[in-house]
C-alpha cells in the first residue's frame, strides 16, 4: 500500500483585498473571539470566489476554497490551470510560507520548494554559502552537504561564479543553482512552480529528465506547475486542474490537459477587451479579435480558411519603432512561431492615437487542433510597452481533403493529417523516361 507524502483536507485561504492585515484592532479582535469559541471567521463570509476578470463588492477573496487530494510518495503529480486559479497560493501553503485559513496539510518528509527565481538565497552570501545555507534549512548536517557539493555545482553549470556574490548571477544561473539544491540535496518531496521557465531549452530537459530520475530512484515525490503543457505530459503520469480557487478534476495527465484546453476554447470568445493593469504610460493594447476568412464570428475553423487576427492598441506619447508581437502557441504550450509587424528598414514615428494591425495566417497552413495567442507590444530591445499571455483561443476543427487524402487510423477512421502544422505546399511530377 503506497504511503501518503501529502494530504490536503479541506483547506481554504482568504486575503484582505487592497490592505495588508486585517485593516484594524476590531477585526483582530473579533477573529481572536471567534476562534476561541471555536467559531468560523466571521469575515469569511463576506469573501468572493476569485475571479480576476471582475470586479468584487466584499473585501475579502478566497484565494483557494476547500482543497482536497492526497499525493502518494514517489509520485510526479502535475498542477495546472488557468492565472489566478490558486496554483502558486497552493504551492506557498504546501511550502509552508504561508498557512491556510481553514483546513489541515499534512506532510510527510521534508520539502524543497523553487516557487520563484532566488527562492531561499540571500543575495549578498556566494553562491557556495546559499548552497550550504539552503541545506542547513532543510535540515541537513554540513557533512551531508559537503558530500553532495561537487555534483550540485557540476549539474548548475555556475561552478566559475561559484564563490561570487548571487545578487550578480542572471536570473537563469539563480534558476540553475536554486534546482541543483533542491534536487541534490536530501530532501522527500520536491515543489516546483512556473520558475523553469526562465532556464533555457536545454536546461529544461535536464531538470525534467532530473526529477523523473529522482522519482524512480530514490521514491521522491514531485509537485510540477507549468503552463507548458509538454512539459507537464512529459513529466507527469497524473495531474490536477484548478479553476477559480478550486479543484476542478484530477486523474491522468492527458484527460486533465484535454479538459483544460477545452475549458480554455469554451470560456474564449472571438474578442478580448486588454486589462489596464500591465500597460505602460506610453501605450496600451485596447482589444484584440480572431475570424475566419470574410466571416466576423466565432466560427467553427476548417484548414482551407484564412484565419485573420485584429489587434487595436493607443499610443499615449508619441513613441518610434513601436513592435507588435503574436506569438502562437499550440494546446500542449509549445510556441509555433513568433511574427511582428515591425520592419527595420521602416522606422516609423507613431504619433497619439489608435492604431489597428491586422495578421492574415494563410489557409492551409494549420493542422486540426486547438490554439492560444500571446501578445506584446514592445519597443525593440528598449521596453515592454503592454504583455497579455494566452489572452485568445480558437480552435481548427474541420479539415480539407486536399493533397494529403484521406488518412485513416488501425481502427479504419477518418483522421486529421498528422503533424503540428498542415502546409499545401507545391510540387511538380514530371516523368524521366
């Protein structure tokens, strides 16, 4: 019978919106008084699901609304879900950064968590000191870390800054160093957030590669959180979805990715409204919008349609070389390119006003799938004017019976052509003889 490293029973967090603390002695005060008749928290009631995309009347936010799951020990489990699901709040009570307002975690072993770039180390210490300082937190004897030391810097790449001061690393050689430890150092459950993603592609795999080797070898158990959905499949046999505080689904990684996109595709429409909050002064992104070909709707897509992307932005203060970037992505996050409408043999001065760019993605180039678009505006190499990340969805599901026929599967059914993209591309037969 496998043993339990990790069981959440009906846990729930709740923040003060706008204020830290509880915002006066009163609140403290009836709190203290609930508690002590064993009373629940008489603010709570006021909290609200949290859902960022609109406006609460309450205060309070629940955060995370009655979690509950068990991870077995040696299992590599997946957390995955939307911005603002609750996945990094999960992983600070499972941490213990943070506790929970109501409910009970149960942990079984030690814990090393990589929940942002530079957790634990203290940037005026060596990297050598963080290393020892970081396994003195986890409990572990100078000897024991002395023994590992070696394969902790050989597997970072930092051993040339080793003995220099972290605050002068690269956010990547905080990321490299900070896994090493975790990963090398004896510990029974390892916690890692979104943070792999600043670590180049390389170094991604080997970290993968690391805590699947990890799990079988040693029976350490592994939380992933990522929005890089082949990264989580790869990784991960099971996984959890999360969705405005809660636990939507649990089960095996596929099912649960399948359900998350599709979520994603039903929750989308063909035109998003940009949020102010990650704007600049100098400009904005104000909507954006997805059709088919001529049509103005939502449509079901088929790969012999044009599919055309409206982006509508501001310039607040007359700015030159404005850039607007599209990143397409498709449902397991892996990026299928990246286009701009920036060319530097025409630097423009864009002067106030609103501007609108249209991308035309060319009929027959798509396969059958579902899809997320990423857009920046930006100044080339100078400043981040506006970022909003998988801010629209649409999906490709129909497909045209051109140059590939008609291909079949081992059951005899009709599939979509194979492959990440489904380009008509020319050809010419000629005969020899």
């Amino acid at each position: 019978m496998s043993t339990p490293a990790l069981r959440v029973e009906d846990v729930s967090k709740m923040y003060r919106l706008g204020e830290v603390g509880t915002g006066s002695l009163s609140h403290d005060l009836n709190r203290a008084w609930a508690r002590l008749r064993g009373r629940p928290d008489p603010f709570a009631k006021v909290g609200v699901v949290n859902d960022r995309t609109a406006e609460g009347s309450g205060n309070f936010v629940w955060a995370l609304r009655d979690i509950n799951f068990q991870v077995n020990e040696g299992d590599i489990v997946g957390i995955v879900g939307r911005n603002g699901a609750g996945k990094s709040t999960l992983l600070k009570l499972l941490s213990r950064v943070t506790a929970p307002t109501e409910g009970r975690i149960f942990v079984n072993g030690r814990i090393a968590s990589l929940l942002e770039v530079g957790t634990g180390f203290h940037p005026d210490l060596t990297g050598r000191e963080n290393i020892f300082l970081n396994g003195a937190i986890l409990g572990m004897s100078k000897q024991e870390i002395r023994a590992r030391f070696d394969e902790i810097v050989e597997f970072s790449g930092c051993a040339k800054y080793i003995d220099t001061p972290v605050k002068r690393y690269s956010s990547g050689m905080h990321v490299r160093l900070a896994f090493a430890v975790a990963a090398h150092l004896e510990t029974d459950i390892l916690i890692v957030d979104e943070v792999l993603a600043v670590g180049d592609a390389e170094f991604q795999q080997r970290c993968l590669g690391k805590m699947q080797d990890l799990s079988r070898s040693s029976r350490r158990t592994v939380l992933f959180v990522s929005h890089n959905m082949a990264a989580v499949r790869q990784l991960c046999p099971n996984s959890i979805l999360m969705d405005q505080g809660t636990v939507v689904n649990r089960g095996e990684t596929g099912r649960i990715i399948e359900q998350y996109m599709d979520s994603g595709i039903r929750n989308s429409k063909s035109r998003v409204i940009f949020s102010e909050k990650s704007a600049t002064s100098q400009a904005k992104m104000t909507e954006a919008s997805v059709y088919s070909g001529n049509s103005n709707t939502h449509a079901v897509r088929s790969t012999d349609q044009e599919i055309n992307i409206v982006t509508k932005y501001e310039i607040r203060k007359p700015i030159r070389n404005k850039r607007l970037n599209i990143s397409l992505f498709d449902a397991l996050g892996n990026l299928l390119f990246t286009t701009s409408d920036f060319h530097e043999s025409k630097k423009i001065e864009y002067r106030m006003g609103l501007y609108e760019s249209l991308l035309t993605i060319p009929a027959h180039l798509l396969n059958t799938g579902k899809y997320k678009l990423t857009f920046c505006l930006d100044i080339p190499n100078e400043l981040v004017l506006h970022l909003a990340e998988e801010a629209l969805f649409f999906e490709i599901s129909d497909f045209a019976f051109d140059q590939t026929g008609i291909t079949l599967n081992a059951m005899g059914e009709i599939t979509s052509p194979f492959g990440l993209i489904h380009p008509k591309l020319k050809w010419n037969v000629r005969g020899l003889i």
